[in-house]
C-alpha cells in the first residue's frame, strides 16, 4: 500500500524573524517639526510629542531630541530610539552625508546623541523608515518586494526587498523622484532638468495651477477665487481640496500628475519588478482623484504589458506618522533588517 502523502501548508516568503520585543522612541525630523513617540513591537503610537525645527544648527537640532527623549522616556523603559531625517546617510547609518533642510555635511548625529541620550540610536533616512513601517504594519505588510513612493514637496522613495531595507552600494538607493523623465525638462533643485518630481509632486502640481492663473484662464477662475486672487498662495494642497470638493479643473490637473506618476512607476517596474507599490506622502490626500489615473498610466506605459504580472499600486496606510513609527521599530530590529549595526 502506497504510503499516503502529506499535504504541507505554503511557504511563507522570506525574511527575517522580527521578534524583538520592548519599547522605542521614534522621531522624525522635517522642515518645520521634530515629532516624536513611545511606539510598541506592534507599531502603535502611545504617547507622542512635538517641537518645532529649530533652524538648521545641528547643536540645536540635537538638543530639542535629546528634549523630546527626555520627556517620552519619563513614564516608559525605552529600549532604543531611531531618528529619521530627511538625507542621505552612509551606510553604517552613522553620519548624514547631506541633508536638504538641515546644515548636516558629513555630520556624526549617531555618536553625538548616543553620547548625550546615554542609550542606543538608531539613524535613517526618512523615507526608509515610512517604507519599512508600511511593510511591517501598513498597505505593504508581508509583501516580499515592496516599493514605497511618497509624494509631497518632491518624490522619496524606499525598497523593502526579502524583508530587508535595500540601500544601495553606498546607501544612497530609492532617490526615485531625480530619474530624468522628460530630458531639456524643468529645472529641477537637483541641478538636472526633467526629472521625475517636477511632473508627478505636490509641487508640480501647484506649478500646473498658478501657470494657468497667471494666464488667466477662464477655467481657473475657482482656483483664483480659493486664494482670493493671490496666485502665488495656489499650492498642490489647494488644488487638492478643490478637486476634492468637485472642481473640474482641479480635477484635471490632478489627473495630469496621477498620468505622470503612472509612467514614473512603470518605469520603476521595469527595472525592480515589485509585487507592490505604496504610494504615500500629502499628495495622497486626493485619494483615487490621483491614484485611479496613475494606475491607468502604468496600465498602459509597462514593459511587456499583458504578458506579465503587474504591481498592485495601493494607498499608504499610516499617513504622516508613518516616519516615526518606522525609525522606532528599526531601532529594535535593526540587526535582522539590514542596518548598520
């Protein structure tokens, strides 16, 4: 008699065992504010806290954190805590290399605060840690090949490849909004012309706006009227909530920016083929006003276009939080997901 044969449940795919427990401080550091908060092994949020950026100084910078540690850690035992910053960060996550906002050159933040906060910190590029917490506890989770996008002033971007953060050789990798999609194109901060964030932004979008304003086009007169004729106050937010609220001509523009987001991510698919795109950042906040166009683009821009499987594109689902939660948790897990130390 044959011996019956088993039947074993499906691997799950590959990763790393994320089984650290405790609690950590994550802090996100922007423009304009330093947020931060007690985050759980689960990606829950229990306590958080604020400051404003204190200008650019890194001395000052490093004293609202140590503020900010001093004052979450009060009524919690922290294990660790993780900064994320806009930037880029070497390799052993040590020392900013160069951050836009902030006067970081070549600046050693991770000894500096672990020498004042007396504990371990972990350092991150802001958009590595919202893409690691949208794999870990958001739109991406479980997804073995993840690729995060996060539209606001220009375009971030982050990859989660085998549950692992993929940086690059010199960990610089996921500077997606600087591919040049329209050569001889507008200018761009970066010194190039064309590239992907001066079409698919919320600076793009706020461009688009104020050029039809200055024209004074018939269809824009709503978009005037938003900011009371001041035409340099339309920003991508405005034209946000005018879409929002049923403005054709919004709406138009915003599907503009969704049909060049859609080409930037097949471009994307051709060259990392993930299984998921998460799409966050304030852009989002149009929703399918800018995710339904983008999807058609890619639909109709990918490589080999159905005779192959295609990347879902979904929302991102922790919104701006997403940056603090993820630089708390890479800070407990750090060794398994591919950081520094």
């Amino acid at each position: 008699m044959p011996t019956p044969r088993r039947h074993f449940p499906p691997r799950r795919p590959a990763g790393p065992r994320l089984r650290r427990r405790g609690l950590a401080i994550g802090i996100d550091i922007g423009g304009t504010k330093v947020a931060a908060g007690v985050v759980d092994a689960e990606g829950h949020i229990l306590r958080e806290a604020r400051r404003a950026t204190p200008g650019s100084q890194p001395r000052e910078v490093e004293r609202v954190i140590v503020e900010l540690v001093d004052e979450l850690s009060s009524d919690y035992r922290i294990s660790s805590v993780g900064i994320g910053a806009a930037g880029w960060m070497d390799l052993e996550g040590g020392t900013v290399l160069f951050s836009p906002h902030l006067a970081w050159r070549n600046e050693p933040l991770r000894d500096n605060l672990e020498r004042l906060l007396r504990r371990r910190v972990l350092l991150t590029n802001d958009a590595d840690a919202a893409a690691w917490a949208e794999w870990r506890f958001g739109a991406g989770r479980g997804e073995p090949r993840l690729v995060c996008i996060t539209l606001g002033t220009g375009i971030g971007g982050a990859m989660v490849l085998g549950g692992r953060l993929e940086r690059g050789r010199y960990g610089v990798a996921g500077e997606f909004g600087h591919q040049i999609i329209m050569p001889g194109g507008h200018r761009c901060e970066c010194g190039n012309r064309g590239c992907w964030e001066q079409y698919a932004s919320g600076n793009a979008l706020g461009r688009e706006a104020r050029e039809l304003a200055r024209a004074n086009s018939p269809v824009a007169q709503e978009l005037i009227k938003a900011v009371e004729g001041d035409i340099e106050a339309i920003t991508g937010a405005v034209v946000t909530e005018l879409a929002r609220d049923g403005d054709p001509t919004s709406r138009e523009l915003l599907e503009d920016v969704g049909e060049w987001l859609g080409l930037g991510l097949a471009n994307l698919a051709a060259a990392l083929d993930p299984g998921t795109f998460v799409v966050g950042g304030g852009l989002c906040d149009a929703g399918e006003l800018l995710l339904d166009p983008a999807r058609r683009a890619f639909a109709r821009n990918l490589t080999g276009r159905g005779f192959r499987p295609a990347a879902r594109i979904e929302r991102a689902a922790l919104g701006p939080r997403a940056g603090l939660i993820g630089a708390a948790d890479l800070s407990r897990v750090n060794r398994v997901a591919g950081w520094g130390r």
